[in-house]
C-alpha cells in the first residue's frame, strides 16, 4: 500500500506515534522516527529493522530544530512522501486555574509543533508535486471539553490548519488531513488516569460509561485511519477532520 514510500512521524516513541510507525512499515513504508526518547526510539528501530526505520532527534517546539531533522531525513531516505504529527501534551485545567506556563507549552507542542514540522517538509514535497500530511488532532478538537482549556483549543487550532493547509496546497499535489480520536489507550491517558487516582482497570471503565461503543480506543484503531489518510486510497480526500471516537462528536 505504502511499498516503497518514505514517512516521518514526530511522537513516535509512545502511543499513536508507535502504533502509526509500526502500521506504515507494515504497509511498506521506510519510517524517519522524531521524538526526544533515545531508547525507546532505538528499540523501535530495531524493531522495524535499520535498513527501514531510522531515528532523528527532534524538538517540535524549535523550527531550527525540525528543519535539521528534515534536512537528516531527506539525507537518509532521499525524500520524503508522508509526514504524520503526532508529537502532542495535555495539561488539565479550566482557563482560571490552566496555569500559563502549562498554556505555553501545549501551544509550543500540539499547535507550533504542527507548523514547525509542516512548515519544514512542505519544500520538498512541492518540489515532488506530492506527499500527504495527516495531523492528531482530538475529538476535543471537534467539541468542547471540561477541565481541558488548553489542550481543545491546541487541538481546535490543528483542525483549522489542516484545512488551510489542505486549501493552500491542493493544486500541488499535496493533500492535508486530520485524525480526531477519542480517549486512546496510550501512556498520556494512563497519567491522566493516575492524576485522578483511578486503577487502569477503574478509568476505561468510566471512559466506556461516557463513549456510546462502550470502550476505548486502541491506538491501533487510531494508525489504520492515518493509513488511510496517508495511502493514494483516499486520493479524493483532502481538508478533512476524521473523527475516530466511537461515536462521540456524532452524540
């Protein structure tokens, strides 16, 4: 689907990041893995085989930073046909007591982030005349959220700029699009978990109670649709925000 495609996803050592890197190379894709985690990207690698995944520090928050990244990808792999940014934080809190410092940094990692990465691949895709970006937003992108400030209106911020990027840059064979999914078993919602002092066991319980399918999302779920969105399979799709949420935003 993917054979010979080369991918870069940013959060790649943890949660949908993993599951995303892991789906593309079975699909046939060499995967560039961006993150801060050493080890754990370096067990993926390994994982995946080096001859098809390879690692790159990067730090989403600093342009100078992706662009570096960028230019050690495209010197590995030669160019780069799909980027997935999946790099993101979530602090709780309304926005009395969201604290600033919070603020700014779920604005530097889920929105600058995006653009930062965005902004540095989008060169070399337009001078190939193709390549598709699917960026994580939330479904809490998509409606609003209690106690989560920040983090919707980050995510908010990432739906719009995939639709004005898609806009932008549809007549140059580039076609952007978003993924919106719902409570994700991945590392960040079993700290969210903890902070409440719930047991695993406890808090999908309560998340099946508030989701009309009755359960949570595996993070698998989540890389089947960025397959999708990153494959010529949805040739025709372009600016959208997909929810994958088990029928939240439809309720």
């Amino acid at each position: 689907m993917l054979t010979g495609g080369i991918a870069m996803v940013t959060g790649a050592t943890s949660g949908i990041g993993t599951a995303t890197a892991r789906r593309l190379a079975k699909a046939g894709a060499a995967i560039a893995l961006l993150g801060r985690d050493r080890a754990r990207a370096q067990a993926l690698e390994a994982e995946l085989g080096r001859d098809k995944a390879g690692f790159f520090a990067v730090d989403v928050t600093d342009f100078k930073s992706c662009e570096r990244a960028v230019a050690a990808v495209l010197e590995r792999f030669g160019r780069i046909d799909i980027l997935v940014n999946s790099a993101g934080v979530i602090f709780h809190g309304t926005a009395l007591d969201q604290s600033f410092e919070h603020w700014r940094t779920t604005m530097a990692v889920n929105v600058d982030g995006v653009f930062h990465m965005s902004r540095a691949v989008l060169p070399t895709m337009l001078a190939h005349g193709k390549g598709a970006i699917v960026n994580v937003a939330s479904d809490w992108g998509l409606v609003g959220g209690t106690r989560a400030f920040a983090y919707c209106a980050s995510k908010g911020a990432v739906v719009q700029m995939t639709r004005c990027m898609a806009l932008d840059h549809i007549k140059s064979g580039i076609r952007v699009n978003a993924v919106c999914p719902g409570e994700t078993n991945t590392p960040m919602l079993m700290e969210e978990y903890a902070a409440r002092g719930l047991a695993p066991d406890q808090g999908f319980a309560e998340s099946a109670r508030g989701t009309p399918i009755g359960r949570v999302c595996q993070p698998e779920e989540v890389a089947e649709a960025i397959l999708f969105l990153a494959s010529d399979a949805s040739g025709y799709i372009n600016g959208v925000a997909l929810p994958v949420d088990g029928g939240n935003t439809a309720a």
